[in-house]
C-alpha cells in the first residue's frame, strides 16, 4: 500500500530532515500558511521534543510502530516548533505554567502550547504492556475511583462514553482529573486544549491521565473503530506513573510536570 | 392493511418508512479519484465514515420523532447535538462526493461562476490560494468552503469546525466543500495536510459547482 512504502523512505534513507527540508521548500511554493504545519528539524526556542521512554514498537499491538514514530516525530516535533515560533522573543516559561493563560495568549500558544503539553504527558503516562499489566491504582487512588465512578470497569466505561466520536467529537483529548473539590472527573477537550487552561472548564482540572482521540493518534491501525483503540488503550497505561501523577497532584493542585 | 401483517413485520415496516438517509453511491469508483486520493481512503471514507454518519442520524431522528410526538422538549433539545453532528456529518460528504470527480474530468470553471470568481476573488488562481491557506489552517476536524452569499450575491471563503454544515451554521450556500478531518487524507498524506488540499484541486468537479451556483444565484 502506498503509505507503507512512504513510511519505509524516511527509515531507510539518512538525512530524513533533508527530504524534509525540500518538500517544505516546495510547500512555501504554494503558500505561506502551509509552512506552519510542516514539520521541521528543531527550531531553537525555550521549548524542545522529548524523546519517547521507549522504542517505536513498544507499545504494539495496541498502538502500533509508524503511528508512534509519526505522532512523536512529525505531530508531536510541529507543536513544539510552533510554540517556539509563537513564544519567539518572551520571558521562558516552563511548559506547565503556559497553559493556565493559554487561552488569553492567542491561538498560537493555545493550539501548539496545548499540543507541545498534552503530548509529553502522553508518551510519559505509556508503557510497553507486559509491565503495564503488572501496575495498578494505589490504594489512595483506587479510593477516589471507587468514590467517583464505583469501580475502574465504571471510569473505563464512562472514559468510553466520553472518549467516543459523538462525544468530543472531530479531534481532542479524553482525560481523568481531580476538580477543585479532589475528586475524580472524566473530561473531554477539543482539539489541543486541556483542563489546565483557564476557561475551557468551569474551574481548573488536574489531568492524571489523558488519550488523544484525534484521528491521526489511531488511523493508520484502527481507521475509523475509535471504540476499538480506546479500549485496547488501557493495556499500556503505566499506573505507576498515574498514581504519581495522582500525588502530585492532590499534593500541589498545579499540573504535571513533563520532558520537554 | 399493516394490522393483518405479524408484528415484527409491521414494525419494520414503519421503521422503514420513518429512517430517512441513506448512504448516496458514489458517481466514480473507489479508484477513479488516484493518485489524487487513494482508492483506500475513498473506500473506507464512503463505506465507514459516511455510513456511520447516515446510521447514526436515523438513530437520532427516529428518537427526535418519538420526543417530538409526545412533545418532550428536554429529549429533544438532549438529541440535538447528535443531529448536528450526524446530520452535518452526513449533508457534508454527500456534497462532498458530488463535488469531486476525476483528474482526467476536471476542468476550470467557465460562464457565470468563472466571472464570479474572478469579480470576488480577482482571479482563479488567488481563489484557490486563499481557500487553500483558509481551509488548511482548520484547527482540528472541520471543512473549507466556497460558498455563496444570497445577502450580498458573492462567493466567499469560509471553514466550519466539526461537521457543522456551511448552510445552516453560515447561510451560504456550498459550492465547494474539501473535507479536512484527519480521516479524509491521513493515509495517504500523513499530517501533511498542506500536500493534499493543493492536491485535491486536480478532482474538483467545477461543472458541478457551476450547477450549484446556478442554483443558488
């Protein structure tokens, strides 16, 4: 199929950045506004691309190798150039700290800053499976889902609900957070927003963990059976990191940290 | 008559007669639009995506129909979501479809829309460069548009987010719609989208987009 043979060039040929390079260059050809969502070598800025915790095929079957090195190398490498663009010549602020006002700061800051964030939490909160599976909610943790959704089978069907296509819709994200109040909500964002931001909620959530449902993060494998993706999703959650996520949190209502 | 059929078959009589769309069959093949866009994407586009669009507004009206009947506003007003977005989802592939044809079919539009074009716009060319950089600057899923404004008699640009359909979200009338949700190009093009909206201009079908505005004007 034609995109497979796409996806061996890149691999196979050194000097990928290049190849890169001269289809941009034909891209600004055709308009200034395609440049933006090219995805270029590093541009330096206060923001980076962290690399992946593991290999590109560690999360198969569940998610599988081109769509990992796609969504880390091209998505994930385009917010992070952006957000450098769109942050060129400010005081450096840590990555956490930009999403609170990401919406006032403009759609710059807002679609990349977001992007940039929401993806380092995701590679970090991932695991290949076989030690996936040896991982659970802490007690602490377990707590509050037994509190807020009666068990982890309820939150896994309630996170399928809002995970679904009719629910958020075209591109966005899935999360679980703790409200103002320290208990568990299930939330849906759209596009690269997050429950950090001031306004896309009715108050500022804490992610603990989140699934991106835009389509580009399951096509190659799932196409269109998003339900699908989403429930084989949990065979490479790493609650060790959750519930990390989980201490932070509740401990300082301020957002995860992440690489990058 | 229908009180002398058994139940079952009554029931999916009537359910028949009250489930509105249906998938439209595409006026090429899966392959006719390659190597523009893929026989793949074409296939799956139509057979998954639309399709869904199309179960899943029927779902909707058919329980829009039974709140609307025993007038429960609150079932309705919960059920409207679900018909914008299934209902969106299936108007905009239906238009969308019809809007494309072959490389080998396609060919610059001529009479009045060509004027218009040219009148609003300056030239083809500055059109497609500006509905280009519009439509691929889309946050997210949603659509690029050439629409007609019937208020000021022209053609503008305009993008909607999700499947929110140009006519009823903006008042224009479509001319020309390109799908930029991540489905419509994600195997061929990967997160390029800039290298698939200037591609796609090679199987727009102007003869169809000439018709509409005909229509429309």
């Amino acid at each position: 199929m034609k995109f497979t043979l796409a996806l061996l060039l890149p691999l196979a040929v050194d000097g990928y950045n290049v190849q890169k390079a001269a289809s941009r260059r034909d891209l600004l050809k055709k308009g200034a506004a395609a440049a933006i969502t090219v995805a270029a070598p590093g541009v330096a800025g206060a923001y980076d691309l962290p690399d992946l915790p593991y290999a590109f095929d560690a999360l198969e079957p569940w998610i599988d190798a081109p769509t990992m090195k796609i969504h880390h190398d091209m998505h994930h490498q385009t917010y992070v150039t952006n957000v450098n663009k769109a942050t060129e010549g400010k005081p450096a602020v840590d990555i956490v700290a930009l999403q609170t006002d990401a919406l006032a700061a403009g759609p710059g800051v807002r679609n990349s800053g977001g992007g940039h964030y929401n993806h380092a939490f995701f590679w970090d909160e991932m695991t290949p499976a076989d030690k996936a599976s040896k991982t659970k909610p802490s007690s602490s943790l377990q707590a509050k889902i037994d509190a807020a959704f009666g068990s982890t089978e309820g939150m896994k069907e309630k996170f399928a609900a809002a995970a679904a296509p009719g629910a958020v819709f075209g591109s966005g994200w899935c999360w679980v957070v703790v409200n103002g109040k320290d208990e568990l909500e299930i939330v849906g964002t759209p596009n690269q927003d997050n429950p950090l931001m001031k306004g896309v909620k009715d108050e500022i959530k804490y992610p603990i963990l989140g699934l991106d449902v835009w389509e580009h993060a399951y096509y190659l494998k799932y196409q269109n059976r998003r339900p699908e993706y989403v429930g084989n999703w949990w065979n490479v959650l790493n609650w060790d990191k959750v519930n990390e996520n989980f201490d932070y949190v509740m401990k300082n209502h301020a957002g995860v940290p992440v690489r990058g | 008559m229908i009180r002398s059929l058994s139940r079952p078959v009554a029931r999916a009589l009537q359910k028949r007669a009250m489930s509105g769309a249906s998938l439209p069959a595409l006026p090429y093949a899966y392959d006719a639009l390659e190597p523009t866009i893929s026989s793949t994407i074409m296939e799956i586009h139509h057979t998954k995506h639309h399709q869904t669009y199309v179960t899943n507004l029927n779902a909707a009206l058919e329980k829009a129909e039974a709140a609307s009947k025993s007038g429960d506003a609150s079932a309705l007003i919960a059920l409207a979501p679900a018909i914008k977005f299934n209902g969106g989802g299936h108007i905009n592939h239906t238009l969308f479809w019809e809007n494309l044809c072959p490389a080998s079919e396609s060919s610059p539009p001529t009479g009045a829309l060509a004027a218009a074009i040219e009148a609003d716009f300056g030239s083809f060319d500055a059109m497609k460069s500006q509905m280009s950089a519009q439509t691929v600057a889309v946050q997210g899923s949603g659509w690029g548009w050439l629409g007609y404004n019937p208020s000021s008699g022209s053609l503008e640009i305009a993008t909607c987010s999700n499947q929110d359909p140009l006519a009823a979200t903006t008042g224009l009338v479509p001319i020309v719609g390109i799908d930029v949700w991540e489905h419509a190009y994600y195997l061929d093009y990967k997160n390029v989208r800039p290298d698939y909206v200037g591609a796609i201009w090679d199987v727009i079908d102007w003869k169809c987009a000439e018709r509409r505005f005909e229509a429309a004007k």
